[in-house]
C-alpha cells in the first residue's frame, strides 16, 4: 500500500495480516540479529531512523490521510524505541490519520521487559493496539541453541507483562526448529509458554533453509537431525495436544507449512488433532511420536 509514496529500505517484511496496512520504518533491521534461524535481517545494520525522517514520510502521506487505517511500524523490532519516541510516532499517526484504528509493530520480549507496566498502558491507550512476537520456542535449551537471546521465563514475564497492559499479542512458534532430537521437548515447552501467555493469535511457521541446511546446522549450536515431513506434523499433533488456551485464534496456514491447521482453541482442539491424525494413521509408527494421540 502506498509503496509509491516512501522510499523503503529493502528488504521489507510484514506479517500477512497487515497487507492492507501502510508500513512505516521507524528502524531498520533487527537490534538482535542472531537467531539461529534468521536470515530476515542479516543483509542490514540496525540502526534508528531519525524521527524527522519518519515524520517527513508521514507528511508526504498527507493526500492519503483519510484511507490510512491500519499502520505496521517495521522493521524487526520498532519496539526497541524508547517509550518517548514511540509515544511520539503515535501521536504524529493520530494527529496526521484521523480514521487510524490501528498500529502494530513486531516485540522482542526484551523490548517489552525494558518498559514499564505504565508506559505500555499509555502506548495502548494511544493506539498500539497488536504485537507480533516470534516466540519459537518455549524450550530453555533450545533457545540457548538458536541464540534466541530469550528465556522461557523472560519470554513470558514480557508477553504477560504486555496482556495485563492491554496490548494484543500474535505470537509464533517455529515447527521443526530443534530437529529430532529436540522435537518432544520444544514442542511441550513451546505449549507451556503460550498456555501461560493466553495470546489472541497464535501461528506456526515451518523452519526453512533460505541458504541450505548446512548453513543452519553451523548456526545452531548443536546436534540438528532435519525432519522428515511426517515428523513436523507428528510435532505439531505434539504441540496442539499441549495446548490449553481459552479464545485464541490459531493458524498454520503460512506457506511454509505442509498441513493447512486454523480454528479456534481450545474450542477446535479436538478437530484439529483429528486431522493432524488422519494424515499419520498410515504412516511408519516408529518414524513418529505418537503420545499426543492417546485418547483421540
Ligand atoms: S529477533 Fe526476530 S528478526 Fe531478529 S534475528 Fe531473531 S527472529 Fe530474526
């Protein structure tokens, strides 16, 4: 949208949900850009946009002013700002969008912890109003392996942090991302950490290989056995049969994924893992884990 309009700092990414929003780069690249997995961002150095810059391109939007409803503030992390200058860039949105009804940006839980309780009330209440968190995993171990640079509990203290504070959360979870020797445990732990989250929206992404497994086994500091497709979705029978949520809408629907998943949960649970089982039944038993399915 608008694309015309502001010159992007390439490349540009988004979570699918915000097609329809106008994408404003506040910062470019990721603060982190070390997961294991990430290829997103390693072609940038981070660094903070100057506000004048930011405000400049809201500015030459002024024609479109009406029509602006929804604003994804990229890059990696726009969460890393300070909670003043983020409070600014909102309130220049209001001022200059007058039918904006949304604002969104991705967090790490670092961006989050680094706030106060208040300061992410205020921001709510100013219009950020969903964020999208790259989890992965729930697993301790496994996030020391990716150089997640997170915790099980420092990844939930934030997003919970973030709930009671009134921001929605999106949050994702990486299937296959430990390969087989860690696939029981990240799949149970990566459950244990959204159960105690409760995010609106939940989705699952296939670990991918943009520059080839070998490029990822240097990376991941540890032992990593790739998973068969059968597995990957054995994981996911593993990850959902875990999950005890209340209202949350889950999809697992990105292309990446081999088995299209979407419902509600815990409401879907049921069918879910039903499908998950229809896929496996005729398949070598000793190729996949099949805990979850007791009971089904
Ligand atoms: S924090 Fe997110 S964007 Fe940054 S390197 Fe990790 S996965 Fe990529």
């Amino acid at each position: 949208m608008l694309s015309n309009s502001i010159h992007y700092s390439e490349p540009l990414f988004r979570p699918p949900s915000e097609a329809r929003a106008l994408i404003l780069q506040t910062t470019i690249g990721c603060s982190w850009n070390r997961c294991a997995f990430c290829e997103m961002y390693t072609s940038k150095k981070f660094h903070i946009r100057k506000e004048e810059d930011v405000f400049k391109e809201i500015d030459s939007l002024s024609s479109y002013s009406t029509q602006i409803r929804k604003v994804f503030l990229a890059d990696g992390n726009a969460m890393v700002l300070s909670y003043d200058k983020l409070m600014r860039i909102i309130e220049k949105l209001n001022s200059s969008f007058p039918n904006i009804n949304r604002i969104s940006a991705y967090a790490l839980p670092k961006d989050l912890s680094s706030k106060t309780h208040d300061e992410l009330v205020s921001l709510a209440n100013a219009g950020l109003k969903l964020l999208y968190t790259g989890i992965e995993t729930g697993d301790d171990e496994l996030l020391k392996i990716i150089s997640k640079g997170e915790t099980y509990n420092s990844t939930v203290d934030a997003l919970v942090k973030a709930r009671q504070s009134g921001l929605k959360l999106s949050v994702m979870i990486l299937n296959g991302l430990g390969g087989k020797r860690f696939t029981t445990q990240h799949a149970q732990n990566s459950a244990k950490a959204v159960n105690a989250i409760g995010p609106e929206y939940l989705s699952t992404l296939v670990l991918s290989f943009p520059y080839g497994v070998d490029h990822y086994k240097n990376k991941f500091a540890g032992d990593f056995m790739e998973m068969s497709k059968m597995e990957l979705i054995s994981e996911m029978g593993e990850f959902i049969g875990n999950l005890e949520l209340n209202n949350t809408i889950f999809r697992s629907d990105h292309a990446s994924n081999y088995l299209v998943l979407k419902g509600i949960l815990n409401r879907d649970k049921d069918k879910l893992l039903t499908d998950i089982f229809r896929v496996l039944k005729n398949q070598d038993p000793s190729e996949l884990r099949l805990e979850w399915m007791r009971g089904l």
